[in-house]
C-alpha cells in the first residue's frame, strides 16, 4: 500500500528519533556548559572578595603615610676665588685665653661684623650644612672667633655638651682649644649659654680660611628643639689688604 502523505514510514520515523534525541542531546551539553561558565565566573568572584578581604591589594590608600625628610640647607657654591684658594706662607696669630678673655670684657667684635656676606641659617641645623661667610679687612684687626650653645636649663646645657665635638682650624692646620677662653653666662631671657671664644690678634695680607666644625654625636634635645646627630661647619673667607 502507498503511505499516507505526511506520515513517515517507520524507517523515516527511526531517523527522525535519532535527529531529535542528538538535538535534545546538544542543547543540554550547551545548556551545562553554560551552566559551568556561569559557575565558574561566580566562584571566582567570591574567591576574588574572599582573598582581597584578607590579603589587600596595594592601593595608595594603604601605603603607609612617609614624613618628608627636612628641607636640607644646600652646600653653597664656592666662587672661583675660594675653590682656587691655596693656603698662603703665614696664618693668622692667636693670643692666649686670657687675652680673649679681656678682649671679649673690652668689647672687641666678633668676625661675623666684618662680613659682607652672610649665609642663611634654618631653624635646626642638619648634618653637612655649610655656613659661609665672607669678610674684608683692609688691615690687620684683632677679631673675636667663637662657637655658642644655648639651652633651657644647666642640666640639659651639661648633657648637650656631652654629645658635642668642636674642631677649630686656620688654613686647614688645627687649633688647640687651649687658646679658648670657655664663657658660661645667661642670655637676657634667662637661657644658660657656654660660648668658647679665641682672639685672632694678627693677620698676615692674604685670604685665610677659618673653620669651627660641630660635630653632634647624636640627637640633642635643647629644650626647645631636636638638632639630628651629625657635623655643621662655619667657614670663614677672610681677605686681608687686597
């Protein structure tokens, strides 16, 4: 007999079972592995929140704060003068304590009234700042040089000196402390001070270089502020009758 139109035979109703089973098949292989995608992106996102909550990322927000080093006072430029200087055949005479003792009682200045340049000295000074000054004398004029500290009380003034060096040159040779008149004395506001004060009683024509180097061996406190360990150094350019 012939088939009805529209109805398969059952060799063409096997065929199109097997079709529909492998269509329905590929569905759920596509439908699990979307399942498994979705999965997957979930987990690692929780996994993600899980390991950021306990193990941060860097942001800035967690870097820890850094104080800025202090501002340094920069070593000042030598002139073409000063880093040509060579030492010359005589250096400036010193008289005995005693002497500057008396000069200081009798009103001699100090070096830093005859210079006409002054350096800018900050608030706290930091290790290896260098002050420079620059003095003219068109003769030989006996001059006071000297280094002074002050505190807020004679306790503390006692202790600081216990942690200070101080080195005193002319034309790089080495002056002995013996010459040194040591003065401890109140300020007007009632702040003891030591100050150690030489009298520079000859100068030969010339220019000469005369250091006090301050050497903190470590962090002083002197009642007011904090001075970092380290050494400062005063250098005097004193040009004499040319």
């Amino acid at each position: 007999m012939g088939k009805r139109a529209g109805i398969p035979t059952g060799k063409e109703n096997r065929s199109n079972n097997q079709t529909t089973i492998m269509t329905m098949t590929g569905v759920v292989v596509v439908g699990v592995c979307g399942f498994l995608f979705v999965a997957s992106q979930l987990l690692r996102s929780n996994a993600d929140s899980l390991i950021g909550e306990f193990f941060p990322s860097p942001t800035s927000t967690r870097f820890p704060t850094i104080t800025p080093a202090p501002t340094r006072t920069p070593i000042p430029d030598l002139t073409a003068t000063q880093q040509a200087w060579m030492a010359p055949a005589q250096s400036p005479s010193l008289a005995s304590a005693e002497d500057a003792k008396t000069a200081l009682d009798s009103g001699v200045n100090d070096l830093e009234a005859y210079a006409y340049v002054v350096p800018d000295t900050p608030a706290i000074n930091q290790p290896g700042d260098v002050y420079i000054y620059e003095i003219q004398l068109s003769e030989s004029t006996p001059l006071l040089w000297n280094y002074g500290w002050c505190t807020t009380t004679q306790e503390i003034l006692e202790e600081n000196f216990s942690h200070i060096n101080l080195e005193f040159t002319i034309n790089g040779t080495s002056v002995s402390s013996a010459v040194f008149f040591v003065n401890n004395y109140e300020r007007s506001d009632g702040a003891p001070c030591r100050e150690y004060t030489a009298l520079v009683d000859e100068w030969p024509i010339g220019q000469h270089i005369l250091e006090s180097r301050i050497t903190f061996t470590q962090d002083i406190n002197d009642g007011w502020d904090v001075y970092p360990a380290g050494t400062h150094t005063f250098r005097y350019f004193v040009t004499v009758g040319q």
